[in-house]
C-alpha cells in the first residue's frame, strides 16, 4: 500500500520538498528492513542501522546503494569502533554517551566516503 502510494504521489510534480523527503526516507527505510530470511542481524548492528535511518544520516544515498552503505557503516563501526559496539552489543541499550559516539562514528564513516 506505502509503495503504491509513493508510486501515486512520485507522479505528480507539485510535490513539496518536505513530502519528497519523506517518500525518500520511505523507501530508504524499505530497504533497510529487507533481511535474509533466517538470518536476523546482531542487536548491535540493528542499532546501528536504525539509528542512522531515523538520524538521516541515510539521507542523500541513492536508494539502490542503501543496502551497501549500510554494510559497509555497521562493518566500520565494528572494525574502528569495536568497543562501542560491543558495548551495545552486551547491553542492548544505547545511553546518551553511546549516541554521541555512534552518531561521531557515523560521521567518520560518511567522511571515508567508501559507500
């Protein structure tokens, strides 16, 4: 229904910027949700994503590279950031430190430009 909708709307041209983002941000976030059946993601990387999504920090990548940013953001974090990610990993939680260094780690990764 979401997709026929946007369908519906990407069709007429008096779209407002505000509206265009957000079908943007829809279908980002469509993207983001698609996992291999039987593989769910480690709590960690779950966090991750989302909080990028919700952050915008997806925002501006092409829908179609959105899957690769998006491995390639948790698999940084992990690898240069292995302490932040562990920690969200045992504790399930993100304490406001934790956002100010997922979103500093999101930030650094965006910088490599290796999406």
């Amino acid at each position: 229904m979401a997709t026929k909708t946007a369908r519906m709307f990407e069709t007429r041209n008096d779209l407002d910027e505000a509206t265009r983002k957000q079908l943007d941000r829809g279908r980002t976030v469509t993207e983001l949700m698609k996992q291999p059946q039987y593989s769910p993601l480690p709590v960690a990387d779950q966090a991750i994503t989302l909080f990028g999504a919700n952050r915008g920090y997806f925002d501006g990548v092409a829908v179609e590279k959105v899957p690769a940013f998006d491995a390639a953001l948790r698999a940084f974090v992990k690898n240069k950031y292995g302490a932040l990610y562990e920690r969200i990993e045992t504790t399930k939680d993100l304490t406001a430190d934790d956002e100010k260094a997922l979103a500093a780690a999101i930030e650094d990764f965006k910088k490599t430009g290796t999406f």
